[in-house]
C-alpha cells in the first residue's frame, strides 16, 4: 500500500434513508422513493463530493409479505435501478453509477445489453452490482417453482457473470468505424458470443459499441463462500457489511487471498464495506441524532425484520428480553443470518436490543461521531487493511449525505486520503482498476 | 368524427435517420445511434412541435447476419430503449416516451416494472410498444431452441400483456400514503397479482405507487389477425404500416370493428400509420432530396433488405430486373410479407425497383413534397376514415424531424388539425385516450 494510495468512496443512495425509520423522520422526504428530482439531488451532492460511485440495490418485489408490517416499516416505493441510474447519468458528469440486478430471474443477453446502454449514455460510468434474488417474493413475481436454493442460484449466477462478460467483450474498441467510409463496421474486431451452458445459450452480439471503460464494472457483494469466489473471480469493486474491524480484516484478507489463483494481483478488487455515518458537530450531538432515529423504530417493525433477515416466520413468541434462540440452516443468505447471530452473541444482545441495533442500518457499521471520528475510525480500517474505501449509507438523504460531504470528506482530504479532483471521466479510470484481459 | 377532432403525432426516432442510406447521407449523424446528445436534441425537435410521443423500436440482436451486409446496411449502433427513454424523461416535460419491449424473452413482471419506472421518472409519459421477437438473431441470444412459431409467441404475447396489466392495476391511486401519518400506506388500495396462466405465474405487488396517467399507455403495431385482435383488446394506440389509403382505411376499419367486441368505444384506440416525409420548398426540391437518399442505397443492401424481410435467404438468384418469385409460407411476420408482395404486384415492380422502393422506408408510406402537399396527404387520410395520426419517420435526423415540425407542423395548425398548447402533462391526457376499468 504506497504512500499515496486514497480512498475509494460510494454514495449507496436509498429513498429516505438508510435508516429504518428515516420515512417518519421530520428531515427526511418520506415520498423520495420515486421523486427523480430527489435522486438528482443526492447524485450532484455525491459528485461534488468526488465520490467515485453512486450505488443503488434492487429487489423484483414488495420487500415484506405481511401488510401490517409492511405499512409501518416500509422504507419507500422505488424506482427500477437501471432506469434510475440512466435518467442520473446525463445529470452528472463524472460519477460512476453501480445498479444491482439479479442473475436469477433476467437472462445474460439483456441484462449485459441494458449495463452497455448505461454505459454508453454516461460515457464510461455505469457498474453492475451482480446479486441472485434470495427472496420468496421476489420468486413469487417469476416462477411457479418457488426459490431455488443458494448453491443453484449461485450456479446460475457463475454461468451468467461469464456470458455477460463474453458478451462485453464480443465488441472491440473501434469496431464501429468513423462515419465517411464505405463501410459501417471493422469486421476484425467483431467477435459473436458463442456460449452454450447449463442455463444459457447466447449466439451473438451486442448493437453497441466497446464500453468506453473498456468493460463496465462488475461489483459484488458476496459473504458467503461461493460468493467471495465468484467476486474474487469476476469483480473489480466488492461491498462488505462488517461490524468490527476483526470481522473487515479477516473479509478482505480473504477476498484478496483468492485473487492469485485467478491470475489476479491485490489491487485488481476494492473492498468497500459499509459505513452508516451520523455526523454531528459535537460527539453528543451526534448521538444525540442516532437516538431520534432509533426512537422511531417500533419494536414489531425491529423485532419482525429482525425475524425476516433470519428467516424465520416470527421471533414474537420469544421474551424480548431474552437472546436470540438457536436457528435452523435455511437456503438463505446464510452469512448475513451468522453475521447477525454473531453480533448478539458477542455484545450479549436481547432479541430488542439486537433488533433495535440491526434495524438501525440492517448489520452495517455505524459511526456517529465527529467528522474527525468519523475519519478516524474510516482511517483506522482504510490502514489497518481492513478496507480499500467505504460504501456511504446515510440515515437520512438529503441531509445525512449532505453532511457527510460537506464534513467528513474535507477531513478526509486534510489527511492526504482523499481525492481533490477526478482522475479520469469513466468509473474504472476514477476507481483505478484496470481493463481485464479480453475473453 | 367532430370539427375539433385533432390529429395525433409521434417521433420515431431511430439514430441517423429511417432510410436505410442515411447513415452515408452528409446531413446525417452517422454514428448517433449511441450519442446521448443527440436523441435529446431529437426529444427536444419533438416536443417543440407538441408531438403526443417519441417512439424508439427495439431488438434484442444485431439486424443482419451476413457481417458484408451488415457492415454496408447497419442502421445504426442502438441504446437499450427503456434507458434512453428514462434519460429523454429528464431532459423533457410533457412528450410521451413510447418504447418497444418484446413478450417473448421477457418476464411480466420486470417489464411492468421497468415501465412503472419510467412512467413515474417521467410523470405518466410512459408507454409499451408491445412486440414478439421475430428474428432468429434475437432467438439465438436467448433460447437453444430456436425462434418460436407465430402462434405461440403471440400466445405468450396475449397472457404476458393480461399479467403487465393486472400488475399495473395492483395499486391505487392514494395506495402510498403521504407522509406525517403512521402508516405507509393503505392496504385497502393494494391489491396483490394472483396470475397462474401457461406461461407466466406472478404473485405480488409493484413497490411503486399507481402510474401519474393511470395506467402507461399500452402500444401495438399488430399487422396478422392475431395482432390486430391483441390491439383490440389492450391497445390504447396502434401503429401501422400502409402504403395506399385504401390499404389504410381497411385497416382502420378493421382494427375498430374488433373494439366492441371489449366493450371498448371506437375512439379508445388511436391509429397512427407511418409517414416517412421528405419535405422540400418546392416539389423538386423535395423530389431531389428523395432521390439523392434514394442513390446512397448499393442493390445489393436493397435485394438483401428485402430477402430478409420476406425471409427467404437470398432473391439475388433470381432476375433483379424480374418480378418477386412465388412465396412460402413462413412462421415469420406474415403480415408485412403479404404487404410486400401486394406492392410489388399492385405496381408491376422488378425486385431491384422493389428493393429499392422497400429498403428506403421499411415498407411504409413515403410523401415528398412541399409543406402543403405533405399536410393535403395527411389530411386526406386523417379526413377518410384511414388513421387518427401519424408515426413520422424522418428519413434523417435532425434535419428531417427539424423541416417536419419547422414546415409541416405549422401547416398542420393553420388547418385546424394539430394543437397549439398540450392538453395536458401525461401521456394519456394528450392522447385524448381514458382510462381503462381497472383489472
């Protein structure tokens, strides 16, 4: 890690915010989820912040089945990523734009076709935050067949990753020819697809030319074993949810020891765990606003997501006062259930306390603090080799990113750790991550 | 049919321009095909003129096979139509924004999705061009099991369009509820898709609030029999191709005998055939513009162009100066076959005078002549009872679109015809078209 080596930030942007409970919040715009003028707000706010991304996740479903929770804890309506992140590419300039989108209900060809639109309409920036749907309902939405387990899901999502990258890669740079010649294309450097798998066949090529970052760029968030492979194989940005820095240096040591066998160096993956930033002009003021927030959360709205995260059906016949009971394995995502498990275990939590502190911001990292302990402790990890930057989840938008950029980025600045001006004008030149070997 | 009756008018925007030499042509844009810029100089054209909508067609696939032919006939490079819409929505305020979507490698419920997107980034502007994928190449870039029959694509057609609605009509109008209370939303207002049908099986809800125009307007370009009774019963706007009035009356005719069958009045579908308009000051002038794109197009693009279009693989065995050869029948789109075929019988055409007369706007009606003239055609066909608008294809862009809305449209309005001032701020309000009872 050289001497000059800076933080990579993103802007994880989400409706009202990342809290639980921001849509009841007086600062908060309760109706953001599909107000655009909002997002593209919150999109310049993170670009004059010099953030390298903005990050939006994405489920093909309501997010709770029980309508009487749903309509207490509802973080927002929502708009499609793709589209989103498309009307916010021509408000922004130099900002990358990182939608998720599942591999378990789209195929490679469209899914690949519409990141390359993306890309082209902001010039190099769009990022492709790859998932598989772990949800009922999202299965609901597609198949009869209910959901499928995780190790096939992640098969799928191994067979799709490598036909979408094929696909990318069938169109060299300069494949399209300048316009006043005889012909339209340099058929040299056009490669169709051939790809027959277990799930996909794909014979063809994209009506688009190279993406101006050489590939878009692929982004995971895998915790689970297959899933660390898979990122470690495809993946240059890889986001993390780590509560302390043992848990963040132990991920990314992981993650980056399985890049040799991929032919890859270190550098080639930034780890960027979560980080839920309540900045406050004092540390008691600080607190003082994670504590209004966490007042708005009900206890059956803390104690059922809590439930739901662990898939279990309901935690409400256990006292609240009590530890969490032992789980059953489901096919879920087994590592965020541990991950919580873990949590209350090691800080001896009741069912309440664990619920209330996870609710907050869903088993991410929260700091509130001074911009100076906020840096610090983002400084502390970013050394300690725990992390290769952060992925920003304010509580409440507009005003928890506002805040962010206006005093924690300064400070970071001050200490030689974060950028005064973009490197390039695409995601991969401001990430700094290099164009992978065509396939 | 009353005095004030207006005509209604969309933008098909395609890259370069509708002819198929535009891309060589000097006034055109050779490589717009993926310049963000551009289609938003169009949108805005566009709306300038108060057209009721742009309109963008799509594949998933490159358009030839044969990389010669391509490399000499490729329209264009191509965005994704869903995101070039979603960042047209922004740089716009009261335009429909119409994209062509395929039922065929498709899911119900990720489309109805992403035009809910769009139609609440754009506040109810958005509509679907619902198609079947026709092509082989489209086929091979998602099935091993090749391009489907006629009939069953346009089964999966009928239930994928019953589905996307029952979808959009899941939330009411006021199911999200403003902030300040303590509910989110209005359970009474949310009524949850049970579809179990052949192909599709959706269970759920939309995270997003009720379309801003009730529902986005549902487009159709149905041609076979099958088609046009699909447009009957769901279409909120048909496009069509004719070449002669009387082609255009008797279609007219046919698809509103088939309304009252749904329970539907003969107004609550919009008809708009092609125009492809080649404006001149004088008629030479114009007449001069037509040939000049005219001469750009090799025999060898036009043959080819038309062999694919009636899905032979190649007529250059047979007498360019000779008429077409007897036809199979093929699973392909039979209507626009037939469509050909007529012409060339009807006007006693050479396949190289076909070829030609077809390659230079895709088998639709082409006028060039003086403003006047222009408006005397639309006139006559909006006066006979052979559409209620028109889709204008410009035969290059910008200039084409620019004389259009500079000289027609004005032509348009001192005739009483085509509005001053929109109607409204949706899509639907601008049609004039209300909205369906809910599913």
């Amino acid at each position: 890690m050289s001497g000059d080596r800076k933080m990579r930030l993103g802007a994880f942007l989400m409706a009202g915010g990342h809290h639980i409970a921001a849509w009841r919040h007086p600062l908060a715009h309760a109706q953001a989820g599909v107000d655009i003028d909002h997002f593209v707000a919150l999109a310049r706010i993170a670009e004059r912040g010099k953030f390298d991304m903005i990050f939006v996740e994405d489920a093909a479903a309501i997010r709770e089945r029980n309508s009487d929770m749903a309509s207490q804890a509802a973080r927002s309506t929502a708009f499609e990523p793709l589209s989103l992140l498309a009307a916010l590419a021509v408000n922004t300039s130099h900002i990358g734009l990182v939608a998720t989108a599942s591999t378990t209900y789209n195929e490679p060809y469209g899914l690949a076709r519409s990141f390359a639109s993306l890309d082209q309409l902001s010039g190099g920036r769009a990022g492709w935050n790859l998932v598989t749907s772990a949800s009922e309902l999202e299965a609901e939405n597609f198949a009869s067949s209910g959901l499928r387990p995780h190790s096939e899901r992640y098969e799928r999502a191994e067979e799709f990753a490598d036909a979408a990258l094929a696909i990318w890669d069938g169109v060299e740079d300069g494949a399209y020819l300048p316009p006043g010649g005889a012909d339209f294309t340099d058929r040299a450097k056009l490669h169709p697809v051939h790809h027959r798998g277990k799930h996909f066949a794909v014979e063809g090529l994209l009506e688009s030319p190279c993406s101006p970052q050489g590939r878009p760029i692929m982004v995971q968030a895998g915790a689970s074993d297959v899933g660390k492979e898979l990122a470690a194989r495809t993946a240059d940005v890889v986001f993390a949810a780590s509560q302390t820095i043992d848990e963040a240096k132990a991920y990314y040591s992981d993650v980056k020891a399985r890049l040799a066998k991929y032919g890859r160096q270190i550098d080639d993956i930034k780890i960027m765990p979560g980080i839920s930033p309540i900045v406050g002009a004092t540390e008691a003021e600080a607190k003082a606003k994670y504590r209004a927030l966490q007042e708005l959360i009900p206890d059956a709205v803390g104690v059922a997501l809590l439930a739901s995260y662990l898939s279990i059906q309901d935690l409400s016949s256990y006292p609240l006062d009590g530890p969490l009971p032992d789980m059953p394995e489901t096919n879920l995502i087994q590592s965020r259930q541990q991950l919580i498990i873990d949590l209350g275990r090691r800080e001896n939590l009741s069912i309440r306390e664990l619920a209330r502190h996870f609710a907050g911001a869903r088993g991410h990292w929260q700091v509130a603090g001074t911009p100076a302990q906020i840096a610090d402790a983002m400084e502390e990890r970013f050394s300690a080799g725990a992390a290769d930057g952060f992925n920003v989840m304010a509580p409440i938008f507009p005003s928890g990113l506002e805040d962010f950029v206006t005093l924690v980025v300064p400070e970071l600045r001050r200490r030689g750790l974060f950028r005064e001006a973009y490197e390039g004008r695409t995601l991969r030149q401001n990430l700094g991550v290099g164009v992978p070997a065509k396939r």
